[in-house]
C-alpha cells in the first residue's frame, strides 16, 4: 500500500456519507480504480466540479484494501464544447456506463482506455450521432465479441445477394435462411452494412453520418448487442433514444441545460479516422 499517481476517466460517481463521494475511474494503468473522494460534495471544494463523469483528470491517490482514497486531482480535459450539449454529452454518459460495466477492477486496460479517450474527444470536436454506436461495437470487439457479418455464423456460408438481414447474437453473427430458425430476428442489410463499416475500417464517413431512420436502427442494434453481453439495461438507454425522432435533439442547434439524471450526477457545462480505434 502508498500512494500512486495515475490519469484516467471519471465513469461514475456515488454519494457517500454527507460530504463524501466513491467514484469509478478508468485509469490508464491500473484499469477500473474505485476510490472515496473526501469532501468534494462541501461548497467550495476544488475537487468536486473535476470528478465528475466523463472528466479526464490526472490524480494521486492513497491504495486501501477495499477503496482507494483520492489525494489529489487536476484536470487534464474536462470536455466544455461536449459538456455544452446535450446530445453529445448523453451519448458521452453513455460510454462511460457501458466501460463501467465491463472494466475490470485493477485489470490494466489500454486500448479500452485510449479507445474511450479518443471517442470523447471525438464527441468534444464535433457533433457524431453514431460516435456512441461504434463505440458499443468496438467495445464487443475488444470483450471478444467480433459479429461475424460476412458469412453465416452456423453453416459459414457466404453473403447472399442482397446481404443477410438476420442477426443471431447468441451465435455471434448473421445467420442464412438454413440456420435463422423458425423466428429469426430480421435485420435490414442496411444497418448491417453500417455495422460493418464500423468495424472494418471505414469509420471516418459513419461518423459522418446525419441523424436518420438508419442511424437509429443502428444505436438501437448496438445497444441490443451489449445489453446482451453485459446482461442488464443501460440506464442511458431511454435518454439515447431520446435523441432521435420528434424530440430530433441531434438536429437541434447544439445548447446546454441541466442534464435528466440517470444515476450520474452530472453539471452541464475534425474527428479523426482512428477515433475510436484500440
């Protein structure tokens, strides 16, 4: 035991106590850290407004047996320009949470780590509807859940014409009519096609991608694919959905406000090719 220094992202924070909070952080070489940050809820604390979700921050810590305790914080990029907007910093949270599922504790992790870095500034830079879609994805992929999209998961046979619109994902992939079953799940080739971008190296233009019938049938896939693997709900799964359709947030001009909570306290305040790249 002693002390530590390390950076990472903040995913979650808990109240503790009347002044305390334990927050989750995914530090770059320590993997999921969970530690008690003592007096950050006090009025004029320095510490509280830095550890908050999706913050980066670099931090020293003292290493207990059960929970770390936060010695000190700074802040290496709070996210403003994602913080300032609604959509953006949903999908944000978003990530966070699912990283928080899957992290594991004291499991050093790079590539989730720079992989989430990235896709938060991504989302910081720009307005990206599907930034949290193949983020989700990625993020199978590195939990070793790589969708099989070109051939048949059961028989291995190729693409049809037309492509594959069934996706099984307890086989782990796109099924032909042989394999579907009695009820498959039906797919249009379309979203699996974007899927298939994502993960294929074609991810500049999905994230360039406007707001569309297809960009929410493929979030609404994605989130699917990792409540399966994580086996329980994203409590920022209704607010995702939120962001499409009559209520049109992505479309909307980019503005702040406070922020539904979800279980996460929250203050609201060119992407690259390999954004979220591991």
């Amino acid at each position: 035991m002693g002390l530590y220094r390390d950076q990472g992202v903040v995913l979650r924070t808990v109240k503790l106590g009347e002044a305390d909070r334990i927050v989750n952080i995914l530090s770059q070489s320590r993997g999921k850290i969970r530690a008690v940050a003592k007096g950050v809820r006090k009025p004029g604390s320095r510490n509280g407004s830095r550890l908050e979700p999706t913050s980066h921050v670099m931090f020293q810590c003292y290493e207990g047996r059960e929970l770390d305790v936060v010695t000190q914080v700074e802040t290496v990029d709070a996210f403003r320009h994602l913080r300032d907007d609604y959509a953006s910093l949903t999908s944000a949270l978003a990530m966070v949470e699912a990283t928080d599922q899957v992290a594991q504790e004291r499991a050093a992790n790079q590539p989730l780590y720079q992989m989430l870095v990235r896709a938060l500034r991504t989302l910081d830079e720009q307005r990206a509807p599907l930034v949290a879609s193949a983020f989700f994805w990625k993020l199978l992929s590195l939990e070793g859940f790589h969708p099989m999209l070109e051939h048949c998961a059961g028989c291995g046979r190729a693409e049809p014409d037309g492509g594959f619109d069934v996706l099984d994902l307890e086989a782990g992939g796109v099924l032909c009519q042989t394999c579907a079953g009695p009820f498959p799940r039906r797919v249009e080739p379309d979203v699996l096609a974007m899927v298939q971008r994502m993960l294929g190296g074609d991810l500049r233009r999905v994230l360039a991608e406007p707001d569309s019938p297809l960009v929410r049938d493929v979030e609404r896939l994605a989130l699917d694919a990792l409540e399966h693997h994580v086996e329980r709900r994203l409590r920022s799964a209704p607010l995702l959905a939120s962001l499409h359709g009559r209520q049109g947030h992505w479309n909307d001009a980019a503005g702040g406000g406070p922020h539904p909570s979800i279980g996460i306290p929250v203050e609201v305040g060119s992407s690259r090719s390999e954004a979220l790249e591991p």
